[in-house]
C-alpha cells in the first residue's frame, strides 16, 4: 500500500505541476472561479482524482495476485465506475465554473437587477449541471427534471402577468381616454 500511495502521490504532483503550467489556476483566479469550487486549485482537484484512480488500479491488481475473487469483482466494478464518476464531478464541476462565470458577466452589467438577477441565473446553471452530473451517474432524475419545468413554468407565467398587468395600468389613463372618444 505505501508504494501504491507513493506511485499516487507522485502522479498527483506531476499531473498538478503540468496544469499549472497551462495556467490553468491563474486563469480561474483571473475570472473569479476558485470561489465555485470552494476555493481549492482546479490543479489540485485533478491531481487527487488521478491519485485515487491510481491507487484502485493498483488494489484491485494485489487483490486480483492474492487471489480474493470476491474483492475482485467489487473492485472492478468500482474502478469501472470511477471513469464515469470523474466525468459527472467533472460536468459538474464545469457547470460550477459556468455559474460563476455567468453570475461574473452579469455583474458587470449596469442593469438595475444585476444581483437577483445573476443569482438566479446561477442556480439555475448550477441545478441544471447537478442533473446533468447524476444523471451520468446513472440516477433516475425524472422527477427532478419535472419539477424544475413546472417551476420555470409557473416562474414565466407569474412573469406574464406582472408584465401584463404593469403595462396595462400604466396605460389605463390612456385606455380610458381612447374608450370616451
């Protein structure tokens, strides 16, 4: 297990090394990213994902020279999973980065609702990306996807009406007028 974890640790730090070079941390610290994270190095992130896949390569390969059959089929449906699990934390991860992102450019509007606005835009990239990810995964989302089109929905329809009725009693002077002559 110790050269297993070392194997791991030093495909980690290569890994992290090669994407801080591609500046991948200076260009989330540049657009406000490393918060849609928790403010860990994207680097970082990747590297542990590949340490751990290392280290379950390697197990299930001990497992398999002791001859543990029942480990073994465990082991090898985990680590056939695990691609599939990366790339849902990785969907989500990028859904993460595209909330902020987002939230960042609406912002820097002078609209007179930037705040409400880019935090709902925001939950909405972030809820729409979690689905996207547990879906991959292989979840049953159905009801999820539901709910959210009946609150987007019934979100459009209260929309309607506030404009509706805004417009409509801000020409009601002019209604009024038309309707005498």
């Amino acid at each position: 297990i110790e050269w297993t974890t070392k194997y791991g640790e030093q495909a980690k730090k290569l890994l992290t090394k090669v994407l801080q070079f591609a500046k991948l941390d200076e260009w989330a610290k540049q657009h406000n990213l490393r918060d849609a994270v928790g403010g860990v190095h994207l680097s970082s992130i990747a590297g542990s994902f590949l340490k751990w896949y290392i280290i379950l390569l390697f197990l299930q390969q001990s497992v398999e020279a002791i001859r543990l059959n029942s480990i073994k089929v465990f082991l090898e449906a985990v680590i056939f999973f695990i691609p599939v699990l990366l790339f849902a934390l990785a969907v989500f991860v990028l859904g993460l980065l595209l909330a902020k992102f987002v939230k960042n450019k609406i912002l820097a509007t002078n609209h007179k609702h930037k705040k409400s606005l880019s935090n709902i835009v925001e939950i909405i990239i972030i809820y729409l990306s979690l689905l996207l990810a547990l879906e991959r995964i292989g979840l049953n989302v159905d009801i999820l996807k539901n709910a959210f089109l009946i609150a987007f929905g019934a979100f459009v329809i209260v929309l309607a009406l506030v404009f509706g009725i805004t417009r409509a009693l801000a020409y009601k002077v002019a209604a009024k007028e038309i309707l005498d002559n």
